[in-house]
C-alpha cells in the first residue's frame, strides 16, 4: 500500500474523476492530516532504536549536549523510547538520566508536527519517571516537586486517561513512601478505574494488587 495512498484506491490520473479529490488525496482533510501524522510517527519510531543507542553511547555530559544542540534526537520516538527505557530501568540513575533526556527533547519537539496538549502529556509521563528515579533514590523532595511539575503538565494536556492512570501510580508510590498508606492505597484504587475505563485490564489488576499489598502490611503492623 502506498503511504500517501490510505485507501490504497488510488486511480489512474487519466481515468480520475474531475470531481473526486486527486490520486492519493482523501476527500476529508483531517483524514489526510491524521495519515499524515501517524506516518511520520511510523518513520520516527522506526529511527529511533539506532538514535537513542547513539546518545546513550555517549558520556553522560556529551549526551546532554548532543539532546540540547542535535535536531536528529527531537522526534517523538526518541523521546518515547527513552521513557520506556527509564520506566524499565534496574538502576535509578539510569531510569532518571533518561527521563532527562526525554524532558530535554519533548521541549524541543516541532510544535508544527506535535500538537501542544499531547506534548504536555509526554512531558507529564516524563516527569512521573524522573520522580521515580528520585523517590527510588530517597531522594522524597525532589521526587515531590516532581509530582507537581507532572500535575501541572497533565493539567495542560488531552486528558488521556492512561496518562492519568500513570500518575497516579507514581503518587501512591511516593505516599507509600512516606508513610501516607491510606492516601497511597486510594490513589491505587483510583488509578485502577482509569486503566479499567480504557479497557486496560491487566493494568487495573496490577494496581489492585499492589493496594491490597501495601493494605495488608499496614494491617499486619497494627
């Protein structure tokens, strides 16, 4: 199928209808658009692998540098890749130098191509990541203004759910943390609702279950 063909139905010029949009166009133009958008995010995904093992070759300062000046690394991908790298990262360091990178790309993604609401929603999920990092660390203030930096971009983004639903994991485990159990187990249960409202099951019952763990260390301290 042709990637400027969605309907891969394209006619023949010199058969075309004279009243039909020309070959490879769709009569709706949102339609047109949104093929558009996801065909770039196809290609910037495709890229990203080899880019981001590129700048995590570097050394910790030359990786920010090259976040900061090189325009190969401000796509979509990279800074996706990076958060699903960070998220899954043993080692907190590495999952909050990689959160840094991501927020250092998504400031400098092209507002032409990403609208601004999806943007702050990456940004939110990037933040929720570095705060991890630093609450894994101990580190309970900076993984504090963190949690705020992340509410304030969720504010200003789409509304996804999912986004939501991370977030609030994130700030039950910081609660859990310091000793806040009960706020910690209803950010649990509220983040479970909105993996369940998109249909995101095995999500849900995750956070389920680590509310019912923490729920029954508390009742096995008292």
């Amino acid at each position: 199928m042709a990637e400027d063909d969605p309907t891969g139905r394209a006619l023949d010029v010199a058969e075309a209808d004279p009243d039909l949009p020309p070959a490879g166009e769709s009569a709706d133009p949102l339609l047109d658009h949104l093929s558009r958008v996801q065909s770039n995010l196809d290609r910037e995904r495709a890229a990203a692998p080899a880019l981001v093992a590129e700048l995590l070759s570097l050394s910790l300062e030359q990786g920010e540098e090259a976040m900061r000046r090189d325009a190969r690394y401000h796509t979509w991908g990279v800074c996706e890749l990076l958060l699903i790298r960070g998220a899954e990262a043993a080692d907190a360091a590495a999952c909050g130098r990689l959160a840094a990178l991501a927020l250092t790309g998504a400031d400098r993604l092209d507002p032409a191509r990403h609208a601004a609401p999806v943007v702050e929603d990456l940004k939110a999920r990037a933040w929720a990541v570095a705060g991890d990092a630093h609450r894994r660390q101990g580190k309970l203030a900076e993984a504090e203004q963190a949690l705020r930096a992340a509410a304030a971009c969720l504010a200003q983004g789409t509304g996804d759910l999912l986004v939501e639903a991370r977030l609030l994991e994130f700030e039950a485990a910081l609660r859990r943390e310091q000793g806040r159990i009960g706020e910690a187990a209803a950010l649990l249960k509220m983040a479970a609702a909105r993996y369940r409202e998109t249909g995101e099951m095995q999500l849900c019952e995750r956070a389920l279950a680590e509310r019912e763990t923490i729920l029954r260390r508390e009742r096995s301290i008292l």
